[in-house]
C-alpha cells in the first residue's frame, strides 16, 4: 500500500524538486531553469556524493543490528 501511495505521489507532482513544488504553491515566480536536471524522480544530490554513500551504509548496518538483536 505504501508503494501504491507513493507512486500516486509521484503522479501527481511529477519529477518537481522540492523548490519547484514550493514556489508554485506560494505563489513565488519561479527562477529561470539553471540547466541541470530534475535529478532521480526530483531529487537530486548535492555536496559530496560519498557522504550520502556512507550515511546510507551506517543506515544499513544499523537496521541489520537492530534486527538480528531483536529478532523482529
């Protein structure tokens, strides 16, 4: 259900990054496109790349401890 919820969300907004969705539902002009693209499904990533890599890992790791600590 949740996947089914998500993919509505993603129908209805589009590939609008955050700034995009924000400006219109304030009423803002929007900036001129900047060249670059919508990212994955609106996001993108900015900075360094490996701290989301390593965030992601440490998020992981933490998961499978706590899982095979409570054995849920």
């Amino acid at each position: 259900m949740v996947l089914v919820a998500c993919l509505l969300a993603y129908i209805a907004t589009g590939d609008k990054g955050i700034e995009e969705r924000f400006s219109n539902a304030v009423g803002l002009p929007s900036e001129p496109d900047q060249g670059g693209d919508n990212g994955i499904f609106g996001f993108t990533l900015e900075g360094n790349h490996f701290s989301y890599l390593i965030i992601l890992v440490l998020i992981i790791v933490a998961t499978a401890l706590i899982y095979v600590k409570y054995r849920v």
